[in-house]
C-alpha cells in the first residue's frame, strides 16, 4: 500500500472491479421550511402534491420500462410506493392544517421512513427507496434540480454516494459509471440487487466514502 493510503471498508455486493477519477454525488434535496404554510387554498395544494407524486411514480415506471428486466420490477414497486394511499392521505391531512405542501410531504414520508428504519431487516432497506421518492416530489413542487447521477462525463468514474436511489441504478451506463460505493445500504437492498443483475461493481455500507476528495474536473 503506498504511503498516505486510506483504505475504507464496506459489502461487496456485485463482483468486479471498476477504476477511475471519483465523482461524488450531491447530497439529498434540502429540508423545506418548517414554518412554510400555504396561501390557504388547501384543496388547491392537495392537488399540487397529488399531481407531483404521479409525477414522479409515472417517471419510475417510464425509468423502469427503459431499462427493462428485473429493474422494471423494482422501479414499478418504487412507484407502487409512491402512489400508496396512507401517504397521500397523511400528506393531505398536514396541508388540511395549513402546512405547505414540500414540508407536508417532507413530514409524511418522514413518518412512514421512520416505521420502516424501525423495523430492521429488508424493510429497513426500503428507507432509500421512500427517501428517494420524497427527494422527487419536493424538487418537483419546489423547481429544484432533480436529484441524479450524471448522464455523461469525459471518462468512466468511480461514482460516491451517501446512498443511490434504485431509479438511478437502473439507468447507469457502464461507459459512464465504472463502479459505485455507496455509504449506506446492504446485500439486500434494491440498489444492491440491480448493481448485480447490470454487472456494475459495487461496494455498500462504506463509512467515510463520501469523505473521499472528487476528482478535479
């Protein structure tokens, strides 16, 4: 090992090897206001919220249909999970009471989030998939840049990752993405499973990965 090396520690859960300059990954979409409430038109925001949660749920399934495989599957679960009526009605309820609409949806996932992380085991790793969503939605109702991995770049890199949505895995392009580590996530995890059906080397549960200085570009 040369002299100044770090060397980080996590799951192999797809075979391989991969090279290249690291990109790491922006981090998650920013937490809307806690104090944000709508103009009073809560019928009005209701709709807001429902048209971008469909959104999104029909962008996974289009994402999914792409890619084909065992990634439709997985994407059309992720849109399932989308449309799931207890969440649509929890978000409904907080904007019922005034809340707006980014941080209604922020609160809801937020809940549900929780009750899965409590749960352990293969539910656990459902959390990115919810995570995911919610970071959709809110860029969709706020005009921020959808969350994502680069579709192009000059070379293949290593992509870096606090976690990778599933939505993203599946559209990953070997000429692209050598490889990915990810600091979150497991053997079990959707991210994992595709990592392996495309042949994508991946490493997950990384601590410190996204510590890693990118590549200057």
């Amino acid at each position: 090992m040369l002299p100044g090396t770090t060397v980080l520690a996590g799951t192999g859960v797809s075979p391989g090897a991969g090279y290249g300059p690291a990109h790491v990954l922006a981090g998650e979409i920013p937490e809307p206001d806690k104090e944000a409430r709508h103009d009073g038109d809560a019928a009005a925001e209701r709709a807001r919220a429902e048209r971008a949660v469909e959104e999104v749920a029909a962008a996974l399934e289009a994402r999914g249909a792409r890619a084909g495989g065992e990634a439709q599957e997985v994407l059309g679960a992720q849109a399932l999970m989308a449309r799931d009526p207890s969440l649509a009605m929890e978000v409904g309820e907080l904007i019922d009471r005034g809340v707006a609409a980014p941080r209604a949806v922020f609160d809801a996932f937020g809940k549900y989030r929780d009750l899965l992380a409590a749960a352990g085991g293969y539910l656990a790793e459902r959390v990115a998939d919810l995570d995911d969503i919610r970071d959709r939605v809110i860029a969709v109702l706020t005009g921020l840049p959808m969350p994502g991995v680069p579709a192009s770049a000059a070379e293949p890199f290593v992509l870096i990752a606090k976690d990778l949505a599933p939505a993203d895995t599946a559209l990953l392009s070997k000429d692209v993405v050598a490889a990915f580590v990810t600091e979150q996530g497991g053997p079990t995890s959707h991210t994992a499973i595709l990592a392996r059906s495309m042949g994508v080397p991946a490493v997950v549960g990384c601590a410190g990965a996204t510590a890693i200085a990118p590549a200057p570009r």
